[in-house]
C-alpha cells in the first residue's frame, strides 16, 4: 500500500487542488496531509467526494498531546480504493481546544471524537451528543502530558472524596 | 460535579408514553458491564444510549510509562477473546517500525494461533447469542468444542484465555509436540460436529423468524459508522484485512472473505459461522507445512522505536484492530491509540435498534458480539 | 381409635391389602366412616380438611422438588452434563439443600414497593395451584373433589394466576417487572382461549365435564386413539397453550432472563421466589395432568376396544402408576421443549396464538362435533 514516487507526485497535486492549504508529505508507511484546523473540515469534504480518494471510511481517530499543542490524527481508509490517507491537524490552544467536528462526514467519529474529548479535552464543534465517554466529569484529562492526578494515583494511596 | 452536558441523554424522556429502562450494568445479556439506557414506548425502542466506562483501566494511559514488551500483554485485557491477534497486532507494528525480518515458521505460527483463537472467538458468540435468543442449550454444545482449543493453547501456551504467547521477535516458545496432531484431530473433531450447530440454532424457524429482518444495516451506513469484522461483512461491507492489507502468513493461504449483503442480524450470524469453516480451511493449509527453525529472533534488551509514527491493522473476531503507536525515540511511546473495533461497532446500535422491539435489541446487540473489556480499555 | 377400623375394613377377607393400590375408594371411604363414626360433624368435616390439606401440602413440596430435580437432570442430559451430583446420591438432595438455602435468605424489603401486594402475589399463586390440584382424579378414588363441571373449574381457575403475576410485577414497582407483567398478562390472556377451546373439543367427545367420568370414557381406549385426527390436533394445540399458560420456554417471555432480568419476579427473593419457582413447576404438573386425564386416560390403563386378555394384562400395573407415568411423559416432552428451542418474541407469540392456534381451534371443534354426530369416532 505503500505510495510509490509517481503516485505521490499525482497524490499531492490532487489534494493541492483540493485543499490549497494542505502540506503534504510521505510518511512511513502513508500518505500524510497536514491541514490547519480552519480548513480541517473542507479537507475531509474534500477527500470523502473526490472520486480519486473516496475516503469514505474513517478507519481510526487519534487525538495526540505534542507537549505545545494538541491535535488529531485521522486514518482514512476507502471501501473502494486500498489505500490509507493520514489527515493531520493541530492546535495550540490548550486551554481551549475546539475542532470542527467530522460527525457530518463519517458518523463513526462520534465515539472517536467524545474519546478524544473525554481524554484530552479537544471539543469538537457541532458534535451531536459531546459528553465524556469513559470517565465522569470531573476527572482532568488524562492522555495530557502536563496531567496530574494528585486523588487517584496508587502511590497517594487515599480514596477519592 | 461538573454540569451533565445532555440531559436527554443521561435518559430524559421527553416523549409523552416513553420510559427509560437501563440494561445493565450488570444485566445477563450485556455479557460485562455495558450499561445502555434504552428509552421504550411499550415494547417497542425509541432511543438507545451507550454508557460505558465501567471497566476503563487507562491502558493507553499505561502504555506511554512502559516498554514496548510490556505493552503486550497489557493487551491481552483488552479484547480477551481475541487475546492473541491483540498481541500479534503491538508485535506486528513494533516488528515493522524496527523493520525486522521475521522468519516464515513464525508467521505461520501465528496465523495458526489466530485462526485459531477465531475460531473459539466464533464458538463463544454462538453459544452466548443462543442464551441471548434463549436456547440455553447452544451455551454447552459451544463451550464444549471451545474446550478443545483451549487445551490446545494450554498446552502450547500455558494459558488458556489470556494467552500472553506473542513476544517481539517470534512468539514465547516453541510449539508443544503434540500441538500439530491435537489441532489435525480438532478441526476433524470440529468438521464433523459443526452440523449440530445449524441444527440446532440456524436452522430453528423460532430463531430465524426473531432474527431474519432484524436490524437491518445497509452498506453504505456499515462503510460511515466503520463497522468492520463479521458484522460488516455481513453488510457487503469488504473489510478482512488479513485479505487487503495481509499480514504474517496471511498472504500464502487462499481462503475466501465471507460476505453477504441483507446485513441484518441473521446474516450477521451466518458470517461468523461461516468464518469458522474459513479458519478451519486457512489452518489446514498451514497445519502440515510448519517450516522448521528458531521460534523467536533474538531482540536486544532495550527496545527503542526510531521516531515516528505506526499504524498496524489487524484482523480480530470482531473486526479491525488498530495500534497507532506514536514514538519519540524513547523505550516508551509517547502515545498509544488502540482502534478497538467494539467501540466503533457499539456506535451503530442505537441506529439500527430504534423501532425494534425489545427482545430484538438484545438479539442485535448480540449480533454485534461485544467484548466489553475492549470497548472500555 | 380410627386406625383400626380401617385397616380392618380396607384388607378383608375377600380382598388382600395390596388391592387398594388398584382402586383407593374403599380406603377413603372408610377412613371418612371412621373419622365421621368418632366426632359431630362438624369436626368431622374439618379434620378431613385437615387431612386433605396436609397431604396437598406434602404432595406439593414433595412433587415441586423432584421437579426441579429432574429438570435439573433433564436439561444436563440434553446439555451434555451430569447436573446435580454430589448431594446424595446423584444429587438427589440437591433440591432439598436448596430449598434450605432458599428458606434460610433474606427477604429484602423493597423501598416504594406496595408491600400489601407485593407480599400476597406468591400465595395467589400458591392458592391457585391448590385448587386445581384439588380437581384432579390421581387415580380411582384418590380425588378430593369431583365436580360434575370439573373441566369448567379448572379452566377458570387456573386463569387466576395470571393475577398473581400481574400483582408482583406492579406491586415490585419495577420496570422489568412491570414489563413482564404486561406480557404475561398478554400472554396468558390470549391463551386461556386456546386452552379452553381445546379442552372443549374433547368435552364434546365425552360428553361430560366430570373429570372421574372422563376417565371412565377412556376405559375402551384412549380418547387421543378414539377421536383420532380432532382429538390430535386438539392435544398439539392443548400443549402448545398449556407449556404457554405456565410461562415455560419456548413462551418465558414473561421472565425471560436475557432481556428482563428475571421478569415479574426481579424484586423477589428467599421463599418468596421459591414460591413462584415451586408453583412454575407445579404449573407444568397441573398442565401434563390435565392432558393425561383428557387425552391419555388419566389413571386408566391402555385398554383396546375388546382384546380382554390385554386390557387384563395392562390392568395389572396400578392406575396410580399409570397416572404417574403419563404425567412424567408429557413433562418431559414440555422439558424438552424448553431446552431445545430459543424463545419467541411477544408480537410473534400473539400472533402464533391469534392467526393460527386460535381459528384452527374453531374448525377443529366443528369438525369434532361433525364426528360426534355422525360417530365416526372409535
């Protein structure tokens, strides 16, 4: 599934003209496209509706503290075509964090998303139904890298109120 | 305490004749601590609302303090039906992040292992689902077959359910003597007796009248909601891995990817039947042809991944699993995402069951085979 | 000072002791002789109501546990396991442990629960099956009562349990249990009509609703053989509704587990449950007595037509232990039932009994009385 030169060259023009915006890059193992969050959801559009792509399967949503900023990571998959495209973005907000939703596009990502949420704290604008998925609501969130618990490590040894 | 977000959610009825009722946590057809808050009028499903998190343990949280080795077998307890594809799926992607050659009589070992581990996944969803429909009688005949391969992986393994037997590099240790001859004499055992299966459940009018037409789930729903595994497959939805994106020994066998299209319970239920007869082939082209050779490849001490990203697909019971593993170049990752395939199944229950009687809710969620372990992590 | 009399009375001369396991009526008369001999009688009636009431009891508890005992064994035959085996010999004590287990739990109060109903619903229950147990001849001369409307009564009050049931689903104040009331309500509702209606193909066979003079119809042959197709189909749809009434599987809507946890009776526990357990299994005695009684004879032997030296050989195994043997077989095939088939859906269930068991019901009865008539019955 690995990309070769060629197809990469037609790859990158294809989601040049799709998204402007976008940097592309080959990474490892797939294509990854890293777009700021403004066009983030324009992207997606964009790769589901191209016939080229056909993304239409959101394999995987992955949010990721990168210590500065927070972002996500999306795999898209396609039941037509084989191929696995990395969509990327980021945000430096912390305090704050807040993403266009992709619930519109790949109804899949409604558990991704409150995942995500639930355990890095990114919001995700016009999320249907945005509650916390695991834990109850006031826990931190803990996949942060700067999280700390102070009432529910072992070593503290002390039961929560 | 925070604000509740949704009120509606946490079971608010707002329709006049609608009333909540939660199923679980601890209900006998939730197989573990799934709790849905199902909203009913009469008996008939309005509005079904996950809640899970019971036995969340944070083990991406976990996996970031320790080694990639380690990492493995926390994965057991994610999915513990589908113990060794977990653990394939971690050795896989650090196997493939270190570019390690691995020698052929370990991929065909783990194919092996999984197809069978799939297969006794299979016999477990059959004998649960006909407690589910309540023919308690399918509990027995399914865990009296699956007790063979348990005893197959006891004696390979050590363990039974929670096998633990991937490690980087190859696999714990070598096969057992007898294991060639214990599966040949299985899969002839389990050829001449999955008749009773169909005779008892598949072929019951009572069984394919509750299921037939029930919680239908087109194509093109299955490809948004990403249901993958059995349960997509029995959309039309072609989502086998081990077929687009093979892995191990999966590339040498020919076996079909089961697919039907109806997508409803009943078709779900076939697929998986009809898988086990799948493994049962995959497993007769490997059986004989074990290459001979070390059964691991020495690994250092210390494993550190370069920098980077990796994403490992693989194919387990219930569907695709992922590992995103993202490295800084330490012996830890820095993040680790698991892409368990029953959280995302989970989230096309409330679609499909609504309109549904009651006792079909239970027959779909039990179509979708939950490992509640695996949803939670 | 009574005893005495009666054993005297019961093994004469002109017939051994033994011979009262063949015809029980001149015990029970002279042990009424006896009793009525030796008080006023009043007290007379009320120690025969004694008597009769602590040998129900005895009866009950004794049946009910070997029910659940050898349903126990069943469902482990056809489950590939050995079920009970370590109290007693093959676990025949098990039930008994049990029972102990059962007598010695808590009974937890339930908060918001209407504690008046909700602790008079397992004796509804329990009374229900006493009166029809009441009616029903055990062998020739064991019947406590022996009305001349027998089938009428035991008709109309076997329908009473449903109010038990519907009684501890409301008063748990429960959802589950309230859903499972509902449905038994539903369930049994619809097939009291099946019940009776077929019950009512066979009373216009026998032209009679006594049970004892039923019994006594069947000594040339068993009404099963003698209205042939009718009475068959009659028997088909009989258990159909009956294994329907006592709310065993297939039909458990009412309790079943993988939906509703355990149905109107979530909120019980210790003896309370054991009651609704008991009369469930009693439910099924009553049920595959009735259709012994109706369709197999009762306690009559298998007689044909005139074959006298056969008829004289069947005659020599006791009626009790025809009765008895009857009974278990038919129990049996209810177990099986339940073993075997994955339980319906409520609208599926209603629609078996409404579309189906209830017209054939109708033409079948036309086509009994069409036989009676022209007496193209055996």
């Amino acid at each position: 599934m690995n990309t070769t030169e060629t197809d990469m060259a037609r790859f990158s023009e294809l989601v040049k003209a799709l998204v402007p915006e976008a940097e592309i890059h080959e990474g490892k193992q797939f294509a990854e496209i890293t777009v700021p969050p403004a066009s983030l959801l324009a992207a997606a559009e964009a790769l589901k509706e191209n016939p080229d792509t056909r993304c239409d399967y959101l394999i995987n949503l992955t949010g990721v503290d990168y210590g500065t900023e927070l972002g996500v990571i999306y795999h898209l998959g396609s039941s037509k075509h084989g191929q696995i495209i990395v969509l990327k973005t980021k945000t430096p907000e912390r305090a704050n964090p807040v993403l266009e939703s992709v619930c519109g596009i790949w109804r899949t990502a409604e558990f991704h998303e409150r995942e995500a949420y639930d355990l890095l704290g990114i919001r995700f604008s016009n999320h249907p139904d945005l509650r916390r998925l695991f834990l109850d609501d006031t826990w931190g969130f803990p996949l942060r890298k700067d999280y700390v618990d102070d009432t529910n490590t072992a070593a503290n040894g002390e039961d929560r109120e | 305490m925070a604000k509740i977000e949704n009120e509606a959610a946490y079971g608010g009825a707002e329709e006049q004749n609608e009333y909540v009722i939660n199923i679980g946590p601890q209900h006998p057809s939730t197989h573990g601590v799934l709790r849905l808050v199902v909203t009913l009028q009469g008996e008939i499903v309005k509005n079904v609302q996950p809640h899970v998190g019971y036995i969340h343990r944070g083990i991406e949280k976990m996996c970031e303090s320790i080694t990639y080795p380690q990492i493995i077998h926390l994965t057991d307890r994610m999915d513990y039906l589908s113990a060794h594809m977990n653990n394939e799926a971690v050795c896989l992607a650090v196997e493939n992040a270190l570019e390690m050659e691995i020698p052929d009589r370990i991929k065909v070992i783990r194919t092996l292992m999984s197809e069978l581990t799939r297969i006794q996944s299979h016999q477990l969803f059959w004998a649960t689902y006909g407690m589910d429909m309540g023919g308690q009688t399918c509990f027995f005949y399914g865990l009296r077959d699956r007790e063979k391969i348990l005893d197959i992986f006891e004696e390979t393994t050590g363990g039974r359910m929670i096998v633990s037997y991937n490690c980087l590099g190859g696999v714990m240790y070598d096969l057992h003597p007898n294991f060639r001859k214990r599966v040949k004499d299985f899969i002839k055992y389990f050829r001449s007796i999955i008749h009773e299966y169909d005779a008892i459940l598949t072929g019951n009018i009572i069984f394919r009248e509750r299921t037939m037409g029930i919680g239908p789930l087109t194509l093109d729903d299955a490809v948004s909601f990403g249901v993958t595994g059995p349960s997509g497959r029995a959309s039309g939805f072609s989502c086998d891995i081990r077929k687009h994106a093979p892995y191990s020994a999966y590339d040498r066998v020919i076996f079909n990817e089961v697919l039907l299209t109806e997508g409803d319970t009943y078709s779900r239920y076939l697929v998986r039947m009809e898988e086990m007869k799948e493994s049962m082939n995959i497993i007769d082209q490997l059986i004989d042809n074990i290459p001979e050779g070390a059964h691991a490849v020495k690994m250092k001490p210390v494993i550190k991944l370069p920098e980077g990203e990796y994403y490992q697909r693989v194919e387990t019971a219930r569907g695709e699993l992922g590992v995103f593993i993202i490295s800084d170049g330490n012996k830890n990752p820095c993040r680790v995402k698991f892409r368990s395939p029953n959280l995302v199944n989970l989230g096309v229950l409330n679609h499909i069951s609504k309109e549904f009687k009651i006792a079909d809710l239970i027959a779909i969620a039990g179509s979708l085979d939950f490992v509640i372990p695996d949803i939670d992590r | 000072m009574i005893i005495k009399p009666i054993i005297n009375n019961v093994s004469s001369a002109t017939q051994p002791w033994w011979k009262v396991f063949y015809d029980f009526s001149p015990l029970v008369r002279s042990v009424d002789e006896g009793i009525r001999s030796s008080m006023t009688p009043f007290w007379a009636d009320a120690t025969e109501l004694i008597i009769v009431g602590v040998l129900f009891l005895l009866f009950y508890a004794i049946t009910g546990l070997f029910l659940v005992y050898a349903e126990r064994k069943v469902c482990a035959f056809i489950q590939n396991r050995l079920g009970p085996n370590r109290i007693g010999p093959y676990g025949v004590f098990q039930t008994v442990a049990d029972l102990i287990k059962l007598l010695f739990k808590e009974l937890i109060p339930i908060k918001n629960a209407d504690r008046f109903l909700f602790n008079m619903a397992p004796y509804i229950v329990i009374i229900v099956n006493f009166m029809v147990l009441g009616a029903i001849p055990f062998a020739k001369g064991l019947h406590a009562i022996d009305l001349n409307i027998g089938i009428f009564y035991i008709i109309a009050i076997s329908s009473l349990n449903v109010i038990g049931a519907f009684l501890a689903g409301w008063a748990s104040n429960n959802k589950y249990s309230l859903i499972g009331a509902m449905r038994s309500g539903a369930m049994m509702v619809s097939y009291e009509l099946s019940l009776g209606l077929s019950l009512i193909t066979m009373v216009i066979l026998a032209g009679t609703m006594q049970l004892s003079e039923i019994v006594e119809a069947q000594r040339s042959g068993w009404f099963i053989f003698k209205g042939h197709i009718p009475a068959f189909i009659a028997f088909v749809v009989y258990l159909i509704s009956g294994i329907a009434e006592t709310n065993r599987g297939p039909f458990d809507l009412a309790e079943a587990e993988s939906e509703l946890a355990a149905g109107y009776h979530t909120e019980y526990s210790g003896i309370k449950f054991a009651f609704f357990y008991l009369s469930e299994f009693i439910n099924m005695f009553i049920v595959a007595s009735i259709a012994a009684t109706i369709f197999f004879g009762g306690w009559m032997p298998l007689h044909i037509g005139n074959w006298d030296g056969f008829n004289r050989i069947m005659d020599i195994i006791p009626p009790f232990i025809w009765y008895l043997g009857k009974t278990f077989c038919i129990i049996y095939l209810i177990m099986l039932f339940k073993w075997t088939f994955p339980r319906l859906r409520i609208d599926q269930l209603l629609t078996l009994e409404w579309k189906y068991l209830l017209p054939v019901n109708l033409v079948n009865i036309l086509i009994m009385a069409l036989i009676v008539l022209l007496g193209w019955h055996f």
